[in-house]
C-alpha cells in the first residue's frame, strides 16, 4: 500500500482538478479527518484533523489513476474483445414485471427490481444505494437500505455529485455481505480498494453500475429555481430528477403548493453550464467492472412504447447468472440484443466518453495540464473530429463563465431545451455504429500499460 498522507492527495488529485468526488478518501479515513466541507458546493474533501499517513485514502482514489488492463484482470481475468463496452456475457433489454417498481423508476426499474430480490431472497444483508436526506430532501445521500420501502424511496437516477463511497466507514462496523450501487468512478475505487482487502469494501458481493454520461454541480438545481423565481432551498419538499411516465421530468416541489417541472431531455440544457468538469475526463459510460451494468434503453422502439426499459449487461458470472435467475421466477423480463444494439443506444455517450475524452486529455497534456491515466489511449481520431472537439472543449469553457449561466437563463425553456433535445438526436443518428463514417464502432484503442 502506498505510504501517503492527505497532502499528497490534495497536490496530486485534488489541487489538479482530478477528484471524482467518489467520497472514498472520506469514508476510508481511519481517524475521520477527511470530510466534505461544502457537499453542495464545489463538493471537494478538505482535512479537519490530524493525518495518520495510512496511505488508503491515496490508494482508493479513482482521480488520478484507475488501470483498465490491471482491472480487467482483477474482475474478469481477462481483456475485454471490445473497449466500447467491456467485458461482458450477455447484453439485454428489460424491465421489473412488479408494476409499482417500474411505474417508480427511472428507467426499467431493473436496479430496484434486483435489490428487492437481494433483499428478499436474504442474498445480501443490505443494500448501499442513494437515497433523499430526511432533513434536506433536495439532496442525495448515501444508505444502508434493508427494506421494500426504503428501495423503492431510494429509486431513480440523482444527478447532482453525491459521494456514495463516504459510508464505508460505517460498513466496517456492520455484519454480513451486501450489494452496492454505484456510478462508474465509485466502482473504480470500490475495486481499487477490494484489491488492497480493504475490510469494508471486501463485504461487497454484488457490485451493479449505472451508466454515467456526467454528473452536475447542485448549481444546477439553484439555477432551475431561480429561473421561477426561487431562492431559499428550505421551500423544496421534493426534488426529483425522473418523476412521471418514461424517461421522465426533472419536477420539484414546495411547501406552498407550487411545482416546476421540465422534461429530461429539455433539462439537459444544463450539462454544458454545469457539469463537473472532471466528467470530461472519465473514459468509462457503461460502468465497466461491475458485475452487471444498466441504463436507460435509449431507442426508438422502446422509446416509443415508454412505460421505462432499461439495457443490462451481465458482465460476470455473478452478475450474469442473477439476471437469469431472476428472469426464471419471472422477476423481470429480459430480451436478448447484440453488440451493436447496446453500442446504438448509446452511441452519443460513448462518442463522448470514448473518443472525447481522450481528446480532451490530449488537450490538456499539450497545455501541461494534469490528466488521470488509465493504462489505455484512442489509437487514432480524423482532422474533423479533433476539430470538433475543440469545438465543444471551446464551449464548455464559455459556457462555465458566470455571465454565460446568467444569460441561459433569460432563453425560453422551449426554445433552450428544444434546442438541446434537437441536438441530442442528431449526434446519436450520426454517431450510430452503422454509420462507418463518423460511428462510434470506428474507434480503436491500444493499451500504454
């Protein structure tokens, strides 16, 4: 294990714009000196005490170092055939045949459907997942759920930073396996850590990841509200990312009655303004080295029936065999799809995550910048694609401008999400791995470790 203290962290990752926020520094912390000094703010750990020097808040980092080909061994004890999605055994489609859950979901209901099963079936003691803060529910925080009730409350995506990884200082001290559910980067140093038999993150059996295109600032929320007018946080009573029929509204709730609401695709007039910028950097949308992987289904057929459909990946024998198992008692319904249906899907966010990212990392290193490694790199991109990215790194730094979140929010929400929603069909019609040209399948990869 690396001998490190905080300071080391902080120079190395944090100082250098490369924490994830996965909240593993904190919840590992021996003599709890690490905590989130603004959670909904900037959401950066600072140090409130004495450091011991352990080393395993350095070795659970998932900012500045997470290996794909050393990971890829660990978990499945082999490389991947594909570098779009990673290992995986079978690719499906489906949702949970328990109308409540996928009716409460935001998607499929597939992740609730599992922990419920976990639960019920006494496979795990618990399940740590996000759930609404009793006291501040316009905010997310991670939990021990042992129940229906505390499931199904927990249900749908959060997409402002939430640092599940802080509550493994309470696993240490609980009894018993349990399932964890996660985004892409708190898997990296759940994994990470696993390896270093870290007691805590050796309790994990069953690791089940979400996609994760990005993650945004809780800007983004104070923002939305003081576009209708609202600046005091204590009004919210809810505050819901995927509320009704699929795929969903962003839909928040005062005390006086009122309700502001927005459709997904429309919210997503928010990314470029605030995003975490550490996002652009992360390589991984599928959540590679869970045991099973879900998202959204995104495409036409399904979209079009709604009622919520989610894509899995059974990447490990565990992860695999449980949705089998499931689909047996009739749990869930699944269909298989192939390679290149589960790439379409989402062909926009891996365009994003597997081409632009790398180019993004380029761009930094040419400015001396730091930047994360991960044991791979893009082998190659055209003239036009690096020039567009630089378009896009151009305008997400304008957009980051204070000026920029003021002016967006004097546009018409129809006009801006129309905008937004217009644009994300057209980069996932021409970033469709049928489209040799310009599709995702095109893109090849080569490992530096």
């Amino acid at each position: 294990m690396i001998k490190k203290s905080f300071l080391d962290l902080k120079r190395d990752v944090i100082d250098a714009g490369l924490c994830t926020r996965c909240g593993s520094c904190v919840g590992v912390c021996k003599v709890r000196c690490i905590q989130f000094a603004d959670p909904l703010g900037t959401c950066l750990p600072e140090q409130f005490g004495a450091c011991t020097s352990c080393g395993l808040c350095y070795t659970g980092c998932s900012g500045k170092e997470v290996l794909w080909p050393a990971l890829n061994q660990q978990v499945f004890g082999k490389q991947p055939d594909n570098y779009l999605l990673g290992n995986f055994q079978e690719a499906f489609v489906g949702f949970s045949t328990d109308p409540e859950v996928r009716r409460g979901a935001g998607s499929g209901g597939i992740v609730s459907a599992i922990s419920l099963y976990l639960l019920e079936n006494k496979l795990v003691n618990g399940i740590v997942s996000l759930t609404d803060d009793v006291h501040q529910p316009y905010r997310a925080v991670p939990q021990v759920l042992t129940d229906r009730v505390s499931v199904l409350r927990a249900a749908q995506s959060k997409y402002s930073i939430s640092p599940v990884n802080t509550i493994l200082h309470r696993l240490i001290n609980l009894e018993g396996h349990y399932a964890y559910v996660g985004l892409p980067c708190q898997i990296h140093s759940l994994r990470k850590l696993q390896k270093a038999r870290h007691p805590a993150a050796r309790k994990i059996k069953y690791v089940i990841g979400l996609y994760c295109g990005n993650i945004l600032h809780f800007d983004s929320v104070r923002s939305y509200l003081a576009r209708n007018g609202v600046r005091n946080l204590d009004q919210v009573t809810s505050l819901k990312y995927r509320a009704g029929e699929w795929p969903g509204k962003m839909e928040i709730k005062l005390q006086d009655g009122r309700i502001f609401s927005i459709k997904k695709f429309y919210a997503n007039y928010l990314i470029p303004f605030y995003i975490m910028r550490r996002c652009l950097l992360c390589t991984d949308l599928t959540n590679e080295f869970a045991d099973l992987s879900v998202g959204d289904g995104w495409a036409p057929v399904y979209e079009e029936r709604g009622k919520g459909w989610s894509v899995i990946l059974g990447r490990t024998p565990l992860g695999a065999g449980l949705l089998r198992e499931m689909e047996s008692k009739k749990q869930i319904e699944l269909y298989p799809i192939s390679e290149d249906a589960a790439v379409n899907m989402h062909s926009h966010g891996l365009d994003l995550k597997k081409t632009g990212a790398f180019l993004r990392i380029k761009y930094r290193q040419w400015q001396k910048s730091p930047v994360p490694s991960f044991g791979y790199t893009l082998e190659s991109a055209s003239f036009f694609r690096q020039l567009e990215e630089l378009a896009q790194v151009l305008a997400f730094w304008v957009c980051s401008w204070k000026f920029s979140r003021w002016l967006v929010n004097l546009i018409p929400l129809g006009i801006i999400g129309g905008l937004f929603q217009l644009l994300r069909t057209l980069w996932m019609r021409n970033t469709r791995s049928t489209n040799h040209k310009h599709g995702i399948a095109s893109a090849r990869f080569r490992l530096t470790d």
